[in-house]
C-alpha cells in the first residue's frame, strides 16, 4: 500500500515514511530512500530543509561566535564531516590522532538512526600540521566519511 503525505514538516517524514519525494514549483526535483535524502541531499532545496531538520543552521550560527573559530590558527580548518551506516563504526577522530598526530575538537554532534542506519554529522576544528592535515582530509575521505571545509585557519 502506498500513502501519499505532502508535509514541510521533516520530522513526520523521518518518522513515517521509507522514500521520499521533493518538490519544487510544482515538478519533482529530488527522490529517493528517507536515508539517502537525509544522509546526502543533492538539490539545494533539500539541502535547506535537511539542514533545518538537523538543526545543522541554527547550530553554525553559534559555533561562528565561538573564540576557537573567530582566532582559527594557523594549523587549524574547521570542517563538517557527514556520516552514515559503517563508516559511524570506526573510532575515526582517535585514528586521526593516532596516524597523523591531529586534533579534533567537536564543537557540534548529531546523530539519528534512519531506517535502522546511523546517519550523523559533526563539526569539528581539526588541528596539525599542514602535511598531516592533508593527510587526515584523505583518510577521512577514504573512510566513506564526507568532509567539507568551513575554513581554514589564518
């Protein structure tokens, strides 16, 4: 059976539904599993709404207040990383400190479990030196983890 529900309200979705449908103007723009919307949206528009739903925009409001990332050092970027499924089974950050000597101070956390799948997101200031950041960047990525730079120290 299919149940078609028209909400802006993302919670009832990532209670109730299994797939999802977004529209724009009237045309479909994005669709796909309630985990693959929630853990990688593509369309700006559904980027807007799943960081509202997160609570992602509110939080980086605060953060960008914050002492640690108005004086970023040198040797310091201040990323977001995005999580789901296995790659939340791995102790990434203590690797990171264990390869490649960086920090990494969490200033913001979430996690929710869609679909019985973990699906999280973490703002953190990474810090090292330069090679080693580099290095780090990688194997963030090579975990299956999405990192993306807010900025980079001065």
């Amino acid at each position: 059976m299919t149940v078609v529900l028209i909400t802006h309200e993302m919670q009832i979705v990532k209670d109730i539904a299994n797939r999802v449908a977004v529209m724009q103007d009237g045309h479909l723009i994005e669709e796909g599993s309630v985990l693959e919307i929630f853990s990688d949206p593509k369309q700006p528009l559904t980027q807007d709404f799943i960081s509202t739903a997160t609570g992602i925009d509110e939080a980086m409001v605060k953060i960008e207040k914050q002492e640690i990332v108005q004086h970023l050092s040198e040797n310091s970027l201040l990323v977001q990383l995005k999580y789901a499924g296995a790659s939340t089974d791995e102790p990434l950050l203590n690797e990171l400190y264990k390869h490649y000597q960086v920090t990494a101070n969490i200033l913001y956390g979430n996690i929710e479990i869609l679909d019985g799948t973990p699906v999280g997101e973490l703002v953190v200031v990474l810090s090292g030196e330069k090679a080693a950041l580099a290095g780090a960047q990688d194997a963030i990525r090579q975990a299956g983890v999405q990192l993306k730079v807010l900025k980079g120290g001065q």
